[in-house]
C-alpha cells in the first residue's frame, strides 16, 4: 500500500514538474497554435465532463445522495464553461477573441472547485432531503447562468464587450487560481481519506482528478496563451476527466458510484414503510400453464401494479421476484406521510390488479401485506451483484403480514395503523408470524379517506 501511494504521488508530480521546466526554460517552452487540436481537446475533455455529470447526477437522484449530487454540479460546471472554451477557438463561431469565451475555463474549473470541497462533507438523513432540494435548484440555475454567459459572450455584451479578457499572470488569474488550487488540494484530501478507510478504484480516482485539476488551475494562471505550458492544461483537464470517467467505466455497473456514497447512503437508519404483494396460487398456475402465457399474466399485471406503487403514490420498487413485488416509501426521507402513501399504494394495487383477475377467470390475485418501522438502507454484495437495499425486522414482518392476508386485500401492522387516521379496517387478529417471538397485531384495511377499496 504504502508503495502504492509513493508511485502514484509521483506520478502526479510529474505535471507539476513539467510545468515549472517549461516556464523557466524559454527555448523549450516553445509556441504552437493549431486552432483543430485545441477544439478537438477542449471539446473531448468537455464531453467526458458531461458524460460523467450526467452519471453521477441520475446516480445522486436515485439515492439521495448530496455527495454524488455536488460532485455531478462540479463535473457539470466544468463541461459548460470548457465546452464554450472550445467555441473561442478561431473561426470556431468568432474570428477575434471574445472575453466571455476565453476566462470560461478558469472561471468554470474554478466554480468546480467550491462545488468539490462542498461534496466531501457527510450529510445526515434527516438533512438529505432538503439539501438535495437547494442542489437541484443550484443545477438549473448552474445551467441558466452558463446559457447566458454563452450568449453574452457571442454577442460581446458587457461585460465581454471590451478586448480578449484578463491574461495569464494578471491579478484575478493568478487569485482565482490560489484560491481553487486550495480548495481542490482539501477535496483531494478528502477522498484520500475516503480511499485510504473504504479502498476501492473510484475514491482514488476521484482524489487523483482533483489533484490534476489543482495542476491545470496553475498553468492557467501563469501559462502564456499557444506555448507548451498553455497547452499542458488542456491536457491536464482531458487527463482528469478521463481518469474519472475511466474508473466509473471500470466500476461494476451495479451502483456504480457507491464508492462516492456518503456513509448514510452506504449504510443509513430510516422510518419506513414496507409494502410485499404476491400471487396467491401462483406456483399451481405455474404448473399448469406454459412459461409463455405466466409471462403474459405477470406483465399484464405488473402493467397496472407498479404505475398504481410508483407514478401515484411515490413508492419504489425495490425488487420484482417471480410474482412478488416489493415496494418501499421514504426511502430518501423525503415521504414523512410514508405509512399513507403505502397504504393508499395497496388499495390502488388490488383496485388495478382486480379488474384485469375479473376478465382472466384462473388466474391468481394478490395479497398485499405492509408494515412500518426502523430499517437500515444499505448498499448490498460485490462487484459482480450488488444491490441497494433495505435491512431490518420491519422487512420481514412486512412480508410475513403479506403470506396471511387474505387474497384480493390489504393487511397492515399496528404500527402501520397508528399512522392512518380514519382509516377503516377489519381485525385479523394476533397473528404468529416465523421468526417471531410475540404474536402481530394485524388488520385488513377495508378504506382510507377519500379511498375505498375494491
């Protein structure tokens, strides 16, 4: 290991050393202009930028994650301000130089690094939620600004109206840059830190990526424009970006940016609630009926089951088994009315899957069983499967509650209960579940407010 870290701190000198040969070496620090290479590097380290934004920003909504979420918004700034660097390439869109379009790579490599020191913080569950509120906010308003900046500097409005912008050495250059060396140096810490407690490849690529970006905001600062030292940064900006997306590509595509997660997301504590549905009688109708119309069964149920789990009432779907569906709520903590919207997902499932059993006479109906309580989400396996899942007593009761409801219903805990006010229910009465000391207090849950089941 520790071999491992000198090799790779070298390696990453290496630019760094190179830059300060060039700079105080004026014969080998030669100038080369080719307008078709610097599009060409400028666009590609763009596209990977966005490519690895686009990743880690679904990624980050699907689970909640403000870290992933932060380091999506850095990737994203640095894709549309170098993307409209590479339209300042001559007779790209414009045949002298525009302010706008030249300082967009300093300005948006240094955005991204208040965007990569905010992600390392870790965030707790209760504040997940509304913090990735205000960063999807901040990602519409980062693609607002961008598309202004773009127009402004095209049509050379103020303040991009007057010369080719501030020049490498200048004061601002040379401040913006000290001040995102720092900040991407602390990222880099960060995920070191990460790497050095979790290991896996993409901690270490993302603490490598930042380092090179620290490197690149240097030779923006004191490279002059088309000498090899301005050139360096182009590709130290390629290089990061590709190093990221490379050890996202090497990720197992199963969560694939689980080793960013913040540890809640890795392993967290929620208030939930727990939805299990299965076929009653679907191994008889397995049995007697060819693979082809189970399949045509399943799917024509599924078709109205899940829209009625997740499109009305938020729910997820956290696994399909054969017949079973299993369906969570609050899964980001974002669904307080969790034991609501569980119930009424229920009612709605039985009410869908009623009417297409009513036309197929045979085929099985559903049991849906619920229940509410403590579990802990958790990223689950190993490259090769891996899944994000949620661990717990309130799962297995939920599932166990299912098994005894009666086909064509809906069977809630006591627990489930507490948190549906007016609800109209049928007792089942104390029930002896597997693995579980203490008979369940269980009820059938005939009607919610403004719902009645079928």
């Amino acid at each position: 290991m520790r071999r491992r870290l000198v090799v790779g701190a070298a390696a990453l000198a290496l630019p760094l050393a190179g830059l300060v040969v060039l700079r105080l070496s004026s014969h080998l620090d030669r100038q080369w202009q080719h307008d078709t290479t610097h599009f060409w590097i400028v666009f590609g380290a763009a596209l990977l930028s966005a490519v690895t934004a686009y990743g880690t920003g679904a990624a980050a909504v699907r689970r909640g994650d403000v870290r992933v979420m932060y380091v999506s918004l850095a990737f994203l700034c640095a894709a549309g301000f170098l993307g409209l660097h590479a339209l300042a390439t001559p007779h790209v869109l414009l045949d002298s130089p525009s302010a706008g379009f030249n300082v967009s790579t300093p300005v948006g490599v240094a955005l991204g690094s208040l965007f990569a020191v905010v992600s390392v913080r870790e965030v707790a569950a209760v504040d997940a939620a509304a913090e990735m509120r205000r960063a999807r906010m901040l990602r519409l308003l980062l693609l607002v600004v961008m598309a202004l900046w773009g127009v402004a500097s095209l049509l050379r409005l103020p303040p991009f109206d007057v010369g080719p912008g501030p020049e490498s050495g200048s004061g601002p250059m040379v401040a913006g840059a000290v001040v995102a060396v720092v900040l991407y140096l602390a990222a880099a810490l960060t995920y070191a830190r990460l790497w050095w407690r979790r290991g896996g490849l993409l901690p270490a690529a993302m603490a490598s990526d930042l380092v090179l970006l620290a490197e690149a905001m240097v030779a923006v600062a004191i490279a002059p424009n088309w000498h090899l030292s301005w050139w360096e940064w182009h590709l130290l900006l390629l290089a990061a970006f590709a190093l990221v997306a490379w050890g996202a590509q090497q990720s197992w595509h199963e969560e694939r940016w689980a080793g960013l997660y913040t540890a809640d997301t890795l392993a967290g504590h929620r208030e939930m609630s727990i939805l299990f549905a299965d076929l009653k009688g679907f191994t008889t109708f397995s049995e007697a009926h060819d693979p082809a119309e189970v399949t045509e069964m399943l799917n024509a149920y599924f078709t109205v089951a899940i829209p009625a789990v997740v499109k009305r009432h938020g729910g997820t779907i956290d696994r399909l088994i054969g017949d079973a569906i299993m369906a969570t709520f609050n899964r980001l903590g974002d669904q307080p009315d969790h034991a609501r919207r569980a119930a009424l997902a229920g009612l709605d499932l039985q009410a869908e899957t009623a009417r297409i059993a009513d036309t197929h006479p045979g085929w099985p109906r559903f049991r849906v069983g619920i229940n509410s309580g403590e579990v802990l989400v958790s990223v689950l396996g190993s490259e090769g499967g891996r899944t994000h899942t949620v661990i717990g007593d309130a799962v297995n009761v939920a599932s166990r509650i299912e098994g005894q409801a009666p086909v064509g219903r809906v069977a809630v805990t006591a627990s489930t209960l507490k948190a549906l006010p007016g609800a109209v229910t049928e007792r089942l009465g104390p029930l002896e579940l597997k693995g579980k000391d203490e008979p369940v207090e269980a009820f059938v849950l005939v009607s919610l407010p403004e719902h009645t089941s079928a």
